[in-house]
C-alpha cells in the first residue's frame, strides 16, 4: 500500500503562521498519523474524530476528518482509500486553531461537497 499527499495552498498558508517549534510538532504528528493510515490506523484514529456529518448524495460517505495536531492545533484532512490502486491519499485542507476548528470543519466539508455537486 502506498501513501500519497496532497496539501492545499490553504494549508501551507496556515503553516507559515505557526512557530518553528510548532510547525516541527505538527510535522511530527502527520507522520504519525500517515504512517498509522498504512500499518492498522491505530494512531490515526486515536488522533481523529468527525464533528459534523454531511449528508452526501447517493449514501456517499465523507472522508473529511479532524486530526489533533498538538494541543492548540487541529488538522482538516481527508482520506481515501483506492483499494484498486493499493494507494491511500491524505489530502491536507487547513491547519486551525482548536476553539473554531469544528467551525472551520464545517465550511472546508460544505466548500468542497458543494464545488463536487454532492450537497
């Protein structure tokens, strides 16, 4: 199985607003989360949650997650599994404080599904 990224423009743009030390933390904790995505999920889904469930057209399901970071720090990402090509990707939206991330959650799902014609 392979692991393959793709981190928005958003995301880098919350990057560059973090400390050093910060930013190293939260480096650390997506390896951990990426590797646990390929070797039994433990971590990711201890790291994990879905605040809000959106009601996708056709019983389609989100990928959409909230991934601790650090204890200030939330991370909005989704991930898919493509079974047919052994490949799972982590798609890394937004880096947000923990008060508004469940907010912010919210608008990056309704953002995307709606731009997918899902909602």
């Amino acid at each position: 199985m392979e692991l393959a990224f793709d981190i928005t423009e958003s995301f880098n743009r919350d990057m560059l607003l973090l400390s050093a030390s910060e930013k190293e933390v939260v480096k650390k904790q997506i390896n951990l989360v990426s590797q646990s995505l390929l070797n039994g999920q433990t971590a990711f889904k201890e790291n994990s949650s879905i605040p809000y469930i959106f009601n996708l057209k056709g019983g389609l399901d989100s990928s959409l997650f909230l991934i601790r970071a650090d204890k200030d720090h939330r991370i909005i990402a989704a991930v898919d599994d493509d079974p047919i090509f052994e490949k799972v990707s982590l798609t890394l939206f937004r880096i947000v404080d923990k008060k508004g991330a469940e907010t912010v959650y919210r608008e990056v799902g309704e953002d995307i599904y709606k731009k997918l014609g899902l909602l």
